[in-house]
C-alpha cells in the first residue's frame, strides 16, 4: 500500500483540491486509488460530485454508531471516504470517546487494501491526534504551499521548531510543492526563487500554477482532467503524478 | 417544369444508386450500409461510374476474402497504399498504378503494408526474407569476416608499442603500388582486376570504422592514379596537333582534379572530433573575455539579438565584456550599447574592413582572450563553457573554432526547396574537413564563432590585412608561429545565411579570390614553421578554389569531338570505360563513407558548377597579381518579395547550355551519319554531354529565386509552454516554432475559444524558471495559434532570447536530423533538380519552342505517376501528453 499523506502549510492553500485531482490523474494512469478524508472540513467529497446534503462520511457513522467504512464512488470509478458532516459537539464527541492513538492504524488495516493500491490522506493543516497518526503512517507526506511571504514566514518558523521537523523520520519522507503560482507575478516568481533555495531538494520540481480552470473544475464538483483537459494544470497534475510514481518505484526497489 | 427545378435543385427524389441496387440484391442491409460508408470515405459520397464500379469490385471481393474487423478501416487503407490515386475521379490509368502499386506493396514494401492493413503477412515475409538473405550469403559472411579481422587489427594496433622504422614500409608500399599502378593489362585482366576492387570496396563499405575507410581509400587513389597513369602513357595522340591540344587541356583537368582528390582524402581520412575539456570548478581561475561583434550595415535588430545573447552567455559577469564594433557609425548603435550595458567601439575611417575594425578594438580592450561573432552569429549560452575549457589545457593554443550553423536556407536549400532535407554546401566543411584539419592542428580561424588568445593574436600583428580572406591567414601566420588551433565540432551559435545566389555567389569569389591572394602572397608549402600535414591541408583549402577553370573544360571536354572530332582521349571505347567508370565508382563510395551525414553524393556537382565560371577569373587575376580585388560585405537577412529567375547571374550557364546542346545535336548527326566504328565514341561523349546539361540544368533551377517574405526567420522547435489567457485559464501548447517576434504554436483542435487580436501572456521555462512574455494572437487556424510580441521591456527582450536561440541545446539536434547517404537517391534527387532546371527555362522561353518539350515532360510526368509509390507514415497529431 502506498501511503500518501497532503497536507497544507496553512488551511486554504489547497490541500484539497490537490489529493483530489492527483487521486484522479493517478486513476486515469491505470493505478488503484482510494481517498480517505480526514479533514473535518469534509471538502474533498465536491471534488467528486458528492450531494451538498448528504452528510454521510467515516467519522460520522462512527459516532452512529454504524459500519465506518462507508466508501463512495463516483461517475468516473474513484474510490473515496468521505470525513461527513459533524456539527461540533459531534465532532468533540468524535475525539474524546472514538479516536484513540492506534485507530487510524486500525482502519487501515481493516480496509485491507492490495499492496499496489494509492491510499490518499488528506488531513488538516493543524497537528491533532488524527494527523499525527496519518503522518506516522504514510510513506510520503506532500505538503502545499502557496509562494507568499506569509507561506515563506510560516515555513522559516516551522523549520526552527514543528512537529513534523523534529522528527528525522518524518522530515525524511516529507516533500514540499508550490501551489497556486500567479504567472504574471514578479513576486510569486522571486517567492519561487526563494523557497528553492531555501528547500533544495525538498522542493518537487513540479509548480502548480493559479489557473481559472482549477477552480471552475470545483465549481462543477469535479476534478480539472475532466473539466478541462486541455489546461495546463492537467499537465501540472500528469507530471507530479508521474513524479510520485517514480518516486514510489524507486523507494520499493530492494 | 419538372425538369427545370430539378436543375435548379429545389428539390430532387431521393434516388437509390445503381450499384446499391445492385448490391441489395444479393446482400444483406447491412453490406449496404456497410458499402455506403466506404463509398463515403473514399470517393467523398460523389458519384462517378467507373470509380464507383471499381470500388464496388473491390468491396465485393474484400466481402469475400476479409475479416469484418480488416473490412472496418479498408477504405483508409486504400487511401494510405495507394497514394496516388485520387479515389474520387478514378481513371483508367488508374488501373495501372493500382496494379503496379499492388506489386510493389506484395513485393518490395511488404513491411509496411501488412502494418498498414494489420494483417499477418509473417508466412509470404519469412520466405521472401529466406530468399533474399540467401542470394546474400557468401557476401554478408565475407564481410563479416572482414569485419571481425579488422576490429581485431585495430584493436591490436592500438596496444601496438614496438618502435618500427616507417621508411622501409614505406619504400615497401611505394614498390607495390608502382606495380598495381604502371603494370599495363589486356581487357580481361583489366576486368577482373576492377571487378576484385569494385567486391573489396562492397565488401568494406558494410563495416563501419577507421579501417575500412582507409581501405576504400586506397581502393580509389589506386583506380585513378592507375588511370591518371593509364592516361599519360598511352592516351595522348601526339600525330594529331588538334587532339594533342585539346588533349593536353583536359589531362591537366584531370590532374588538377586527381590532385584534389588526394588531399581530400589526406585531409579528411582521420576526423579528430575532439570533445570540450571541463573548466575548473573554481570560477575566479577563469579567464577574462572580450566579445566583438563587428558590424557595418546591418539592421539594429540583428545587432541586438546577436549582443543580448553575447551578454547572457554562462560566464563570470565581471570577465565578460561585450562589444559592438560599429564601422557604421551609428548613434542608435551606441545608445542601444549603453542602454543594454555593453561596450561601443568605433573607429574613423573604414580601412581593411572587418579585419581592420577588429584590430582597432583590439588596441582599446584588455581581456586575455576575444571572441568573434559576426553581427547575425547568435551565440548559445554554454559557448565559452564549451569552448575555454582547451585553451587551459592546450597551453599552446591560439585558436578556437567552432561550426557556423546557419538557421535561414541558403540559396540553393531555398530555391531547390531541400532545406533541412539535405545537408547544405556548408555541412561538409565544417562537419569532416574541419574536424580532418584537426587532426594535423591545421583547423583555421572562419571569421566568426571562433575565440583567439589576444596576446598571440598581437604577436602575429592582430588580424591579417593583406588579403580578402583575412581569417585564414591569420591562421595561417598563427601556425607558423608555432601556436596550435582546435575545433569544436558542436553547434554553438547560429546565423542567417546569405540570402540571394548573386549574393552567395559574390561572398564564394571573395573566399576563392582571398585564398588565391594567401597562395601567393603567403604560401603554406614554402616558409618556416609549418608540419608537412598542415601545408598540405592550407594546399587543400586553397588549390581548392582553383576548380573553377578545371570545372569548365569538363564541361566543354566532351565538343572538342563533338564538335572538331578531335579524340581527346585516344583510345577504344571499352578501355576508356573500363579505366574511367572505376576512377567515379570508388570515389563516390568513398566519398559516400567518409562524408555520409554530411554531404549527399553528386551534389557537390552542382555546388562547384553554379561556381565554376564565377571563380574562374578571380582566381586567375589573384595569382597573377594579388593585390588586385577589393573586399565585399556579405549582404544578409534581405527580402525577396517576388519569385524572379536572375537572368545576369545564369547567363554563362546558358550559354553552356546552348554549346552542349549543340554538341547534343552533333552526336546525333555524327551516330548517323559518322562512320560506323566511332559510334562507341559517340555515345561515350553523348552520355558525358547529356550529363553536362543535367548539371548545368541543376546550376538554372538554383538561379530561379523564390520568394522570402519573412524578415524574421522562424526556427522549429519542439517545447511544451502555456497560454494563460486574460480570464486567467491556462492552455497548454506545444511551440513549434519562434522567431524574433513571434511564436507558432500547436494546441489541442478541441481548444476553440481563441480569437485574433486576443491578448495572452506566454509562460515558456528554462532550466527551473519561468518566464512570461506578452503577446497577441494573430493566428488562429485549426489548432495552430500564431502569436506576436508586444511590449517587451528590456528584460523580457533578454529574457526572450535566453528561452529561444541562446539555449544551450538550440541547435542540438539540427544535424543529426539527416539519414545517412544513399547514392542512389541522391542521384534520383539530382536528377530531379537538373530537370527543373529546364522547366524553369521553359517557363521563360516562348511558347512555340517550349510547347514540344511541355509535350514530353507531361509525358514523363505521367510515366511517373503510374509508378509505384513509397508510402509513408501519416503525420501525428498533436497530443498534450
């Protein structure tokens, strides 16, 4: 199984929208994805045109009570699990009573997915005991970023001092990708210049760029190879695709 | 009344078709339906009863005999295998070609067929394949044999340590060959002696290697200096003082062209193909560089992106200094050199030109090396990081040369229409004979894309003034000072060729007339300090251009019997052919093997004739008197706005033309009405003649200029970028091709919501950076978008040039492009160039003289087109992926 984890540096920088259109570009190159929410903002099901109303979702039948795993797929054959729509005693109720340090490892393996299948976390930018779980689980954590001096700010603290920094394994198999680049910006391109020397290697070599087709593509509840295939994020998405599957080959190979 | 609105096709009834009637009566509905859609695909839904019979005759049959899953692309399949015949207005010539086409398609282009008709053809291939590689046995295992041997040989030379005294093998060879050369045969003997060389050389030009090359090498100097030998000792018809007159001139020909030969092959036999030496990691060890880009009335916006690319090159900042060598004196020159940060160096008067503008800048500058680039020369950014590495190593070297490549056609490539298809005039020199001169550190300076060490260059008093080819005698005086040359065989910069032939061919008799002027003035096989390699490849380069007078009287050789019935060649006809057909065999595979890639075989014919006449009388007039001559400046980046064919400049061809024509004309009378035991030699000098007109027929289709409406040259590329449009979408695309202003670009057919006159910005990304640049759509057709730039800033201009021509890979794949020779194409192309030639002629001659020859071209065409035809890959499309 391979484990992705997408985190934002920061909530809005697209998180998201990201696990999304990856799960699906990864699907349209003939791999097994399944897509696991567990950002309480349950935003990752209008990706895949999921009814506003329904609130269905893994954390809320398990407050239910019911079967947990209650996994959606929609038109074009991708798997997801929704997080569902918890009001916030619900969701206090979710931490205090069902969460406990090995759930996530739990369900996972109570999925009993196929050693070549994609499982796509896509968790919060914030650190709780769901996060920390989905972080020590994954082979590779994709954190997005946008190229702003608040991102860049952000970043500097963080690599003073953060969870995921002082920890050598996860800094290990954490990766950073620039999201939301303004073309005609000078500045989001010196930002760019910046975060590079500033990440090295670290930094994917992919950008991806602010493109109106990427948020049309949400508007239609939908991913961008499908609403507009012939944009430029479309070849964005191929190429980190390709780059994370390579990556993944690479790290399997004895 | 119902007869009139049926014309006017108010309304016609719907009527069914004679051959669906036909069908449906023994066929299914769904036949039908299945014939109607071929019948759409191929003929277009028109009617037309011969076609559509032979459609029909082929759909029943493929009923029959096809599987239902071939029969659903059969009729894109006709298409494609019989490229020829236009399904909708079928003929009976037709017919023919489909038969003849079928032919071939069975036997010669099974291959593909069966890919096109994905059909298993392995069985019928297997045998065919079984036959042919039978008949081919003894062959393909002698030269396997050979080829094995001589990998071990020189493998084994390598490691070969023992110190061997040269002369006796020398001596040794020296007797052999005189016996192979001098021993006189009788006509069997002389059979099997050229029919044993004609196998050996077979046989070597299948194995790749220094060996074999050498081997075929020898091959030919054998045949010619046999026949060379052959013609002095029992040709010449003293008893006759018109064929000893006429004699004499030709053997000298010949001679001079045996002459070339043997340097040719000295020259070329070893291409040294160095490669760069890295630099030192550490940048402060680095040397200073000064880039002169010298100019005199070129356009400011080929001086800018030439100096933009010089300023962006990868090198020190503080050790880089650019200049502009202004012999215009132009103030917008000079404000445009401060506004981009370079330097601006001008002078008073105009004294020895080029040379003369480069010395007075070196007076006035102070970096330990210079670079040239003629002012449209634009240099990629890795050219010093490619190029300085040598001169840290080579603590001798004075010179560094690379390849001038040039992005525009040249006349010839324009006018024949050849352009990327085959390699040009220039291809050969700086492709191997360069890359041959190399070897015996004899490379010489070309005036630009080259760097010189200043020091060096001052101590031989800067560049030579003395001569119209200044470059290579500054070279020349380098050698004989002791200092070494290299060449960088890596396209590391690219100009404009000349635009015109009248211009070409003025820049050719400046080079001819220059080294003309060296040879006497400063001959590289007299004086001190030079390698015997190096005086024969400076003889080389000079005695070269010499060609001019040899040229002619080949094509004149062939009247004096015609004409005067003087046997220039007194000998039997079957003599004559068994010791001259060797002498052009070798030499072509020879020349076949060696330059391969870089020049086609037989094109060099019409190279050196469109020059003939031209260099003939400078050539002369400089050897007599070397001071004579001016320098002219090559005229680039001009417009041709209407195709006109240059009368002035063909006028000599023509006459030439008209004298062999005669001559033709002549043979015919002399086959006739001669007395019967000439007619070998009347044919011998037909043949020669009709040879002559096809040349000087490709030397006429060359002076047929064709139009050039751009003033900037677009270069093909092949580069994914991005549209972002103004409502912030981005559209990805494929860039096909830029130039200075403007890009040609490939989108998905899908894409429609483009207009003209939109504006978007273009993100195009070198090495990790992204660069936006402004444009405006100007184009827009079917998935190709043609888009200009607007409103550059100063930075977005560099910026420009450094994701377009100064990319360190711009010109990477230019030259591999071309296949390797094929001698027989290359004839089947030139060929084809001779007799356009003729039409072109045609075209401007009155109609009664031309009506007969139209008559007979048209019958050739048609000839050809019943012939069977190669089918190609069908072009692909454009995938974003």
């Amino acid at each position: 199984m391979r484990v992705l984890c997408v985190q934002g540096l920061q909530a809005g920088v697209g998180g998201s929208t990201i696990s999304a259109n990856l799960a699906r570009m990864l699907l349209e190159l003939n791999q097994k994805v399944l897509v696991f929410d567990l950002n309480p903002n349950n935003l990752l099901r209008l990706h895949f045109n999921m009814d506003w109303q329904n609130s269905v979702g893994w954390a809320l039948n398990l407050t239910q009570k019911k079967l947990w795993c209650a996994a959606f797929e929609c038109e074009h054959g991708i798997s997801f699990l929704p997080f569902g729509q918890l009001t916030y005693q619900t969701h206090q109720r979710l931490i205090v009573e069902y969460l406990d340090d090995n759930k996530l490892h739990y369900q996972l393996n109570s999925l009993d997915l196929s050693p070549e299948t994609w499982l796509i976390l896509n968790i919060s930018s914030d650190i709780n005991l769901l996060n920390k779980q989905a972080l020590a689980l994954s082979n590779f954590i994709l954190r997005v970023f946008e190229p702003s001096v608040a991102n860049l700010s952000l970043l500097i603290n963080s690599m003073q001092s953060n969870y995921i920094v002082n920890d050598a394994e996860l800094s290990n198999k954490s990766f950073f990708v620039i999201n939301k680049l303004i073309p005609h910006s000078e500045l989001d391109h010196e930002m760019t210049l910046v975060f590079k020397n500033l990440l090295l290697n670290k930094l994917l070599p992919i950008n991806i760029h602010f493109d109106e087709s990427i948020k049309e593509a949400f508007a239609h509840k939908t991913t961008v190879n499908i609403h507009a295939p012939t944009s430029t994020a479309v070849r964005e998405f191929r190429t980190l695709a390709i780059w994370l599957m390579s990556y993944f080959n690479r790290l399997e190979q004895p | 009344m119902i007869a009139t609105k049926k014309k006017k096709g108010v309304y016609s009834p719907i009527k069914t078709p004679l051959d669906v009637i036909l069908l449906s009566i023994i066929f299914q509905p769904l036949v039908i339906q299945e014939w109607r859609n071929f019948k759409k695909i191929l003929f277009n839904d028109r009617n037309q009863l011969f076609g559509t019979f032979a459609g029909l005759f082929i759909f029943i049959f493929m009923i029959l005999f096809c599987h239902e899953s071939q029969r659903e692309n059969a009729a894109i399949f006709l298409k494609k295998c019989f490229p020829h015949i236009n399904w909708i207005t079928l003929s009976f010539a037709d017919v023919i070609r489909f038969g003849l086409q079928s032919f071939w398609l069975m036997t010669i282009q099974t291959q593909t067929a069966s890919a096109a008709l994905s059909f298993d053809l392995k069985m019928i291939l297997n045998i065919f394949n079984l036959i042919t590689s039978f008949i081919f046995l003894p062959f393909t295992a002698i030269s396997k044999g050979f080829g094995f041997v001589l990998t071990k040989i020189e493998k084994a030379s390598e490691n070969y340590q023992d110190k061997f005294d040269p002369k006796y093998y020398l001596l040794g060879i020296f007797f052999l060959s005189m016996v192979c050369l001098t021993v006189p045969f009788n006509i069997s003997a002389q059979i099997a002696f050229i029919f044993m060389l004609w196998l050996v050389a077979m046989i070597a030009r299948t194995i790749t290697g220094n060996l074999p090359k050498l081997i075929l090498i020898s091959l030919s100097l054998t045949v010619s200096t046999r026949y060379l030998w052959w013609r002095y000792t029992s040709t010449l018809n003293i008893d006759s003082s018109v064929d000893i007159f006429f004699g004499v001139i030709l053997i000298c020909a010949e001679t001079y062209t045996w002459l070339i030969l043997l340097l040719g092959y000295f020259q070329t036999a070893w291409p040294l193909q160095r490669k760069p030496t890295p630099l030192p990691e550490d940048t402060t060890l680095w040397p200073s560089i000064d880039i002169f880009i010298p100019t005199y009335n070129e356009d400011l916006s080929i001086i800018k992106t030439t100096t933009l690319a010089a300023l962006s090159m990868d090198w020190p900042e503080y050790k880089l200094h650019v200049y502009i060598l202004d012999d215009g004196r132009r103030p917008e020159f000079g404000e445009f050199a401060k506004e981009v940060n370079a330097g601006y160096i001008t002078r008073d008067n105009n004294r020895h030109a080029k040379a003369g503008n480069i010395n007075q800048a070196l007076v006035k500058t102070n970096g330990e090396y210079v670079a040239i680039f003629d002012c449209d020369h634009i240099p990629v950014r890795s050219f010093l990081q490619m190029t300085m590495g040598w001169f840290l190593r080579d603590k001798k070297l004075a010179l560094i040369q690379t390849p001038h490549h040039f992005y525009s056609p040249d006349p010839f490539e324009r006018n024949i229409g050849n352009f990327k298809k085959t390699p040009n005039e220039n291809t050969l020199f700086y492709g191997v004979v360069q890359d041959g001169n190399d070897l015996w550190n004899a490379s010489f300076f070309c005036g630009s894309c080259a760097i010189l060490h200043r020091d060096r260059l001052l101590e031989v008093g800067g560049i030579a003034v003395e001569t119209v080819t200044e470059d290579a005698h500054t070279a020349l005086r380098l050698h004989r000072k002791g200092y070494t040359s290299a060449y960088i065989n890596v396209v590391q910069a690219a100009g404009l060729a000349t635009e015109t032939l009248s211009a070409h061919i003025g820049q050719r008799i400046r080079w001819a007339r220059g080294m003309a002027q060296i040879f006497r003035v400063d001959n590289p096989l007299l004086g001190k300090g030079l390698t015997i390699g190096q005086r024969l490849c400076y003889a080389n380069a000079m005695i070269h251009f010499l060609g001019g007078i040899p040229r002619l009287i080949f094509l004149l050789a062939p009247l004096g019997f015609l004409y005067f019935h003087s046997y220039l060649i007194y000998a039997p006809t079957t003599e004559i052919l068994l010791y001259a057909l060797p002498v052009i065999v070798h030499s072509s595979i020879a020349s076949s093997y060696m330059q391969g890639k870089y020049r086609y075989s037989f094109w060099a014919e019409i190279y050196e004739t469109v020059l003939a006449w031209y260099i003939a009388r400078p050539t002369t007039v400089a050897l007599i008197n070397p001071k004579i001559g001016t320098f002219n400046v090559t005229a680039k980046g001009g417009l041709i706005k209407d195709e006109f064919f240059d009368l002035t400049i063909s006028k000599p061809y023509l006459f030439l033309i008209v004298l062999n024509l005669l001559g033709i004309g002549a043979a015919i009378y002399r086959y006739f009405l001669g007395p019967d035991n000439e007619h070998g030699t009347v044919f011998i000098n037909f043949a020669w003649t009709a040879y002559n007109l096809l040349v000087l027929g490709g030397a006429i289709s060359v002076a047929q200029e064709t139009r050039q409406v751009r003033t900037q040259h677009r270069i093909e590329v092949d580069t994914i970028v991005s549209i972002r449009k103004k409502s912030g979408h981005l559209i990805c695309a494929k860039m096909e091709d830029y130039s200075g202003s403007g890009l040609g670009l490939r989108i998905d057919s899908n894409v429609l919501n483009f207009e003209r006159n939109e504006q978007v910005h273009i993100l195009i990304s070198r090495g990790n950076r992204e660069f936006v640049f402004p444009a405006r759509i100007t184009n827009v057709n079917k998935g190709f978008l043609g888009v200009l730039f607007e409103n550059f800033t100063k930075q977005q201009e560099l910026d420009y040039i450094q994701c377009t021509y100064s990319r360190s890979d711009a010109w990477a794949t230019w030259r591999t492009d071309f296949k390797q020779d094929k001698p027989l194409t290359s004839i089947k192309a030139i060929i084809g160039v001779g007799f356009h030639g003729y039409i072109v002629l045609a075209r401007t001659l009155p109609k009664f003289i031309t009506h007969p020859f139209l008559l007979l071209g048209m019958t050739i065409a048609f000839i050809r087109s019943l012939l069977p035809k190669n089918i190609s890959d069908t072009p692909t499309t454009f995938d974003v992926r």
